[in-house]
C-alpha cells in the first residue's frame, strides 16, 4: 500500500496539502501538459541518440545528465537552525526564479536567498505561524510548488523538489497553535 500511495504522488494525482495524510496536490493542466511535452522530448532524445550513437554512449549521455541534475540540487544558502524540513528551492519573483535554501520550522517558514539571489536585490523571507502553506505539483517530474499566503492576502510561491517529508513538514507547519510563544 506505501508503494501505491508513493506513486499516486510522484505522479501528482494525491489530495492537497493538509487534507488527509498532508499529501502533494495535482498539477494544473498546463502544467501537466508541459510535462508530458518534456517526457516526449526525453524519450524522443534518448530513442536519437541510441539509433545514432550505439547504445554504450547514450547511457553515457543519460548518466551525464543525472550527475548535472544532482549538482543542481546542491545547498544553496545556510540553513536556520531548528528546521523541522529543509531543501533547496527557488522563490518566484514577478516570473523570475531566485535561488535559495527553504527552511520549514515549527513556527515559520524562512527562504535565505543565495549569494546570486543576493546580489539581485532579493532578500530573506519569514513568513509566520498564521500564514497558510499548499503544496502541488510542479512543472517537472520531480518539481513541487509549496504557495504559503500570509493572512493579508499576500501569496510566495517557491519551486523545489519533491521530498517525503515536504507534505509533512508543511501541513505539522499549519497545525501550530497561533497563541504559543516562539522560542
């Protein structure tokens, strides 16, 4: 059963975050088609590169390609102590992606931005215990968005990866007692 439901999820077809189970919510259709067009750009790629190049060199190719993948998942930024979850992930500015390091605790989510993002002018973000924080499904196989909006209305949308503790971190995030004093 844990294996079906872990491909309910990689796949982006479980419940929203702080339903039950605090699952990753399912993708939009744009964003589903977007994905369906790199899967066949993909596996078109790799079907060329074989008929092309031989079957040793292609693997080659592939295993390139998932070493780049792992660089790109690096630490970004420092992570704050106390963190309950913690992952790379970028925050999305007027259409822009800054990278930086998101931190979940117990009473805030925090983004530190990266040396890049800093020297754009991007500065850290602390959103605190009466925002509401989603998760859904992203525009790659592995993405996720997490959209946490402060209680003025206000929505930050971050990228990152998917985790097995990123639906949790998020929904233990929004179960905190608003009235309990930080430490």
């Amino acid at each position: 059963m844990r294996m079906r439901t872990s491909a309910f999820i990689l796949f982006g077809v479980a419940g929203l975050a702080g339903g039950s189970g605090g699952q990753v919510g399912p993708r939009d259709g744009g964003t589903r088609l977007a994905l369906a067009v790199r899967l066949v750009a993909g596996a078109f790629a790799l079907i060329v590169a074989e008929i092309r190049f031989g079957v040793v060199v292609t693997a080659l190719l592939f295993l390139g390609g998932t070493g780049l993948v792992a660089v790109a998942w690096r630490r970004k930024a420092a992570v704050v102590p106390g963190a309950v979850w913690t992952v790379s992930a970028d925050v999305l500015v007027r259409g822009k992606r800054f990278p930086g390091q998101l931190s979940v605790l117990n009473d805030a989510i925090v983004w530190l931005p990266s040396k890049y993002s800093s020297r754009r002018g991007v500065e850290k973000i602390r959103i605190g215990p009466s925002a509401t924080a989603r998760v859904n499904g992203g525009p790659a196989l592995g993405d996720v968005y997490v959209s946490v909006t402060s209680p003025d209305g206000a929505v930050v949308r971050f990228l990152t990866r998917r985790s097995p503790r990123l639906a949790e971190a998020v929904q233990q995030f929004g179960r905190q007692d608003p009235h309990r004093r930080a430490s």
